[in-house]
C-alpha cells in the first residue's frame, strides 16, 4: 500500500526563466536541507521541515548555470558549474559567487555527482569521468573522448555498489540508446546497447536506477506510455565488448501515450515506482504511485496548473514544478503484499511501523536515504535485519529460478529469469536453461491455466536449446498453435525429427490469415521482397526471365528456340505469390530445416492436397523470383537458397505424385512444372555443347607453347 500526503510549496517566488523548470534538487550534508539549482542564474539552499530557504548564491549577469548544485559530503562544501567550463566552490558563510574558489576546465561538464561515501564526480559531455581531487589538481589536464560522434548523454547515475561507487550514464544516437557503466573499483566502463524489443517507434523519455544483488535494474518511460525494464549486470561476462540488453514490459499504460511533454518516473523502492504524468489523452498532468510486483495503481493526485515533467525523490518527499513553483509532496509506501496491492491491507497503530517497512538497499554506502525521523526503536530492529542478512548463505541464481518456476506466478518467475539472464554465464548454463523448460512445461501439464510463453520466448533467444536438451517444447507450441515459438524453433534447433517438421507444416499451411495477422514472425527472410508477397498481392513480371524459360509458352516443344527469342512476360498467375508475407516467413522456416529424405517422404504423404499444391505454387513462385537475376539467388537475409527450393519441388512430387495428378487446381501447375524441367533440360545441353567447344580450344592453345611476339591465328569450331 502507498498514499501520497497533503504537498506544499517550498519556493515563494517562481524559478527562473528556463523552460524546463530547475536544473536540479539535490540533497545537502543534513537530511533536511536541499539544494534547489534555477535554470538560470542561482542556488538556493531549503530547509524543508520550515519550508524556508536558508541561502542563496547567484552567478554574475551574463552567466549561466549549466548543471545542477551538489554538496560534496566530504567536506561540507558546495559545488557547481556554469558556461559548461567554470567550476565553483563555496561554503554557507560565502557570499558572492564571484569571490569564491573558481577553475576553469579544458571540457564541457555535463553533470556533478556526489554521494555520501565517496568524492564527488565530473562527468564530461564526451563521456570521460574525473574525480574532483585529481580535476582540481590539473584542472587543465586533456579530457578524452568516450562516446562516438552525434551520441548525446541522455540521463546518469550515481550510486554505491557493494560499498564500491558506480555511475551509469545513458547516451542516444539515432534513436538508439547506449547504456555506459563505469566501476571505479576495477576502473572498467562497459557499453550495452539497449534494443528495445517490438517497440522499435517508442522513444524513451524518462529513466530510472536501482540496485539489486548482481544487475543495475534500468527502468524507462517511454512514448507508447508504458514502463519497460532492462537488467544491466554488475559483473559482465565480457567488459571489453559492446554487449546488448534487451528491456521487457514491466508496466502497461501507466500514461497516456500521446504525452509528449510532462512525464517522468522514479524508483522508491523494489516494489513501488512514482510516476509524473497524464493517464489519458485529455487528462491533466498527475502525480501516481504504481506496485510493480502486482501491476496495480496504488495512489494518484492531479495536477491541475501542470509540470515541467521533471521528478525528483530524497527519503520521503518527492519534488516536482507545480506550475511555476517547486512543491514537495510526501509520500509512504509500505512492504508489498497482495492485500496492500488491493488497498485490503488492515494498518497497525504501532507508530514506527512506517519506519520499519521502508525498502532498505544494504548494498549501499550507509543507507541515508531512509526517512530521517526513525526511532531509536527501529534503528536497532534495522541493524538486527541487517546482521541477519548478511550471515544468510547467498543462494545462486539457477536454483532460485528453479525453485520459482515451481510454485511462482508467471509475472515472477519472468523476473526471476531476467535476473538469472543478466548474471555472467556459467559451464552449465546450456543445462539450467533445458532444465527451466522442462520445469515450465511440467507444471503447464499440472495446472492447464499456467501458460508461460513469455517466459519461454526468452528461452529459445538464448540460442543454447536444441530438441533433445528439451523435446517437449514443440510439442506444447504445436498444442497451442503457437507458430511463432515453431518459428524460432526452426531456425535455431538442429535436430528437429522429421515428424514434427511435418506437423509443423502443416499448421503452417492451415492456420487461417486471420490468425497469422495478429501473430508477431520474424519477416527476415522475406524482408526484401516483401513488396510482391504480402497479402497475396498479385503484380505482373515486367522483366525478361533469365535462364532460357518462359512460363507463359504453352507449347513444349519449341523449349530451344526460348534460348534465343526474347520470352514475353509471365502470366499473372505464374508470377502473384499464392500466400500472404507473414506465412511465406513460415514456410521459409521449414526450408531451412535439416531433414533426412528417407524419414521425411512418410510424413509427407499425411499432408492434404490441397496444402501440398499451395505450398508447391509458393516454391514455383520463388523459382521465379529466382529466375530474375542471373546469380539465381533471392534478395533479403537468410532467403531459401534455389537448391533449397528445388529439393522440396522433388520431395513434395515425390511423395503425392499420384494425388496431385487428379486435382483440377493442379493441373496448370504441374504442367508449368513439366515445361520447366524441359527447359532446363534443354539449356543444360546447349551448355554440354559449347563446354565441349571449349576443351577443344584449351587443348589447341596447349599445344601451341612457342608463339612469336605477334601472331593471328583462325580457329574453326564445328
């Protein structure tokens, strides 16, 4: 359960003139006090238990503060940077800006981090890191650069990790986004790029952090309205490459996707994210609490003067632009359970309950980030929870998957495989994951209503399954109709029988259009060529065929003389693609399947006729399109190759021969078929020919070893 209090104004006079509002809130050296950075010329120092501020410092006109304000815990003191270059520092007993420590570095700044714990940190538009001590030192010092060109840093992190600082920041490029991490433990700085998934047209507007035992949990706002989560591990398996991340939905519809402006989102704790934003298009900005664990909206409040989409959370308050004027508005969020999800859970009178069931990250520097009036109580009920984790034996990762693939619910144990994906692999991953199949597959069989198929989705990309590690899983795609997971199946198992390739088949030329259309396929080996495929749209063959063959002549016998007429366009029936785009990518997926002609010509004989005669025609359409180009090859990534085609022509005849022969509908196609093979026969013997030619002329150039400088020579060839 969480509510939002009654919020107040913190600032009397409006901030600024920057469009977006303040530069910044950032915590001081007492948990009270905060650092308000404007947009434009000042920092004003707030005491928000009296809702006053208690200094105020502004640079010179004509210059301009470009990062926010923080305090360096270390000392006490303040720092800031203005024209991007000029870095200051200063005290509460300073006055004036000017009159203060000043440095002029030979970079532009892009922020300053400062956490309790550790030295501050200067990150460099470029993307380079330096630590204030060693800046100050040679503040000149050259800055190098990390990020590639046009790649513009987005949002950063600044946070402890096993008592360790690490600063993640986020860069955009095209839009392609690129997470960086920088451990200064081990001075590594990783890159991952960040796909995002089937929702390639969102643009991410907003970003979140948190820690957990061995990833960095990346959570984002995107365009489309709804929260997406990545998982970034601590400790890659390779921090030398460029690695790639891939973020799963975590919340659906959280704003309206038609915000544009006014949307943000921050992580209070494992189970509870705040977010800034309208819910409908025609709704005004509000500010919302949402339980990750259980999918539900826990508090809302509205926003009726608007905000500049700007969001930041210190113990328990959270800060916003409200209008024109910062306010804070408080907050509680309790430990998560289903009945506190429901707004079900009955509330103790025990005073320091709040305290106790705040989200506490150990793995932080001192855990400051607790509300600031707890108990003595609390404290020590704190520090006895502490003690008793960290003596608890830490459990791997593949046997807490495996132990919640067993009783969790699906949305979990999605998590707890995430988890388990982001973690650096080990010798036996290949065999956890087959395990994780057959546990998933097992428990559908005991409880028909748990369906995992997103979980198993992730389990096929991982690449490392074949059907003997787990050879239930087509089986439970082919109950389901699935075609899809049969799809990638396909195109990653090597040792498919030949028997489930035909059953694959055949749901593949059975499965209504209908249902194909709202099934997401991987369209890569129809992607360029696409144009002629989808839904079945017929378009006339303008270009002269290659190869000596012509499908429109109807007369076999002049096959020869086609080697030097020029041929006329095809029928339109010959050349307009019998099947849609999305079941051509799936009839593509069985070509590409292994198969031994001995096991698969039984099988083939199962099939109906009239699905044999449909996918013949779509085999006769790709020769065609084969036929286009001299090189005898289909455009696009990973299209059926021609020996492909032709040896499932063979298989298919081969097999139904005596069936196809007596239908109607195949009569044109088969006869298209038999004037084919005949050209092809014919071309292969004027090509003997003329190969017959040439030994003759390479054995009389052989002969001829001493020829003079010049030479005319006459060679008849009969």
């Amino acid at each position: 359960m969480a509510a939002l209090e009654e919020g107040f104004t913190l600032t009397a006079v409006p901030l600024g003139s920057g469009p977006d509002g303040p530069l910044g809130v950032e915590q001081s050296d007492k948990t009270d006090q905060f650092l308000v950075t404007d947009s434009g010329r000042t920092v004003i120092l707030y005491k928000v238990s009296d809702q006053k501020p208690l200094g105020s410092w502004s640079v010179k006109q004509g210059q301009i503060i470009t990062c926010p304000a923080v305090c360096n815990f270390q000392t006490g003191e303040y720092i800031v940077v203005h024209d991007n270059k000029v870095l200051r520092i200063w005290n509460n007993e300073d006055v004036n800006l000017d009159k203060v420590f000043k440095a002029t570095l030979s970079a532009e700044v892009y922020r300053i981090h400062s956490i309790q714990g550790t030295e501050p940190l200067v990150l460099f538009k470029e993307g380079a890191i330096r630590g204030l001590e060693a800046l100050l030192a040679e503040p000149q010092q050259k800055i190098e650069t990390v990020i590639s060109d046009e790649e513009v840093i987005k949002w950063t992190k600044f946070f402890m990790v096993f008592r360790h600082p690490v600063l993640i920041f986020i860069t955009e490029k095209h839009g392609n986004y690129f997470a960086y991490v920088q451990k200064f433990n081990s001075r590594i700085l990783s890159k991952y790029t960040l796909l995002l998934g089937q929702e390639e047209k969102s643009v991410t507007q907003s970003f979140s952090t948190s820690v957990h035992r061995k990833f960095i949990s990346l959570m984002s706002l995107s365009s489309d309205g709804c929260v997406y989560e990545t998982l970034i591990p601590i400790h890659p398996s390779d921090p030398e490459k460029n690695q790639r991340v891939v973020r799963s939905l975590l919340l659906k519809s959280v704003v309206s996707g038609n915000a544009r402006s006014g949307v943000a989102l921050t992580i209070l704790d494992q189970d509870h994210v705040a977010v800034l934003g309208p819910p409908l298009s025609a709704s005004k900005e509000c500010l919302s609490i949402w339980n990750t664990k259980f999918q539900t909206l826990q508090t809302s409040k509205e926003l009726p003067q608007g905000t500049s989409g700007q969001l930041w959370y210190h113990g328990e308050n959270l800060f916003m632009l409200h209008g024109k004027f910062l306010t804070v508005i408080p907050y509680k969020c309790e430990v998560s359970s289903l009945a506190g999800a429901l707004g079900k859970l009955k509330h103790s009178q025990d005073p320091d309950i709040h305290a106790m069931t705040h989200f506490v990250n150990w793995e932080t520097s001192q855990g400051y980030e607790l509300g600031s009036q707890n108990s003595e109580q609390s404290k020590r009920i704190l520090r006895r929870r502490k003690i008793e984790v960290s003596v608890q034996p830490e459990v791997p990762p593949s046997t807490q998957l495996l132990a919640a693939v067993q009783k969790d619910s699906e949305k979990h144990i999605e998590v707890e495989l995430r988890k388990f994906l982001a973690v650096q692999r080990t010798p036996d991953f290949h065999t956890i994951i087959g395990d994780v199949v057959i546990g998933l597959l097992g428990r559908y069989k005991a409880e028909p209503s748990f369906y995992p198929r997103n979980c198993l989705m992730q389990l096929i990309q991982t690449r490392v399954l074949s059907y003997s590690l787990c050879p239930g899983l087509m089986e439970f795609a082919l109950e389901k109709t699935d075609v899809q997971i049969l799809q990638l199946c396909l195109q990653q198992f090597p040792d498919i029988p030949e028997s489930v390739t035909c059953a694959c088949l055949k749901i593949f030329l059975s499965i209504g259009d209908d249902s194909l259309q709202e099934t997401d396929i991987n369209m890569e080996s129809v992607s360029d060529y696409t144009a002629t495929i989808q839904d079945g749209e017929i378009e006339e063959q303008t270009e002269i065929l290659q190869n000596g063959f012509n499908p429109e002549e109807d007369n076999c016998e002049n096959c020869a003389q086609e080697l030097i007429e020029k041929p006329q366009a095809a029928t339109e029936e010959s050349t307009s693609c019998p099947v849609t785009g999305k079941r051509a990518a799936l009839l593509n997926a069985i070509l590409h399947s292994a198969y031994s002609e001995t096991f698969l010509l039984p099988h083939l004989k199962d099939i109906p006729a009239q699905h044999i005669t449909l996918f013949l025609q779509y085999l006769y359409f790709l020769y065609l399109k084969c036929s286009e180009n001299a090189t005898m090859t289909l455009p696009g990534i990973h299209p059926p190759t021609l020996n492909q085609i032709m040896d499932w022509i063979c298989l298919l005849l081969d097999a139904n021969f005596t069936v196809v022969v007596m239908i109607p509908e195949a009569k044109r196609l088969l006869l298209s078929l038999y004037k084919f093979v005949k050209s092809q026969i014919s071309i292969c013997s004027e090509l003997n020919k003329i190969e017959v030619s040439f030994r003759e002329l390479q054995k009389l150039n052989q002969e001829k070893t001493n020829r003079e400088l010049y030479s005319i020579e006459v060679l008849e060839l009969f």
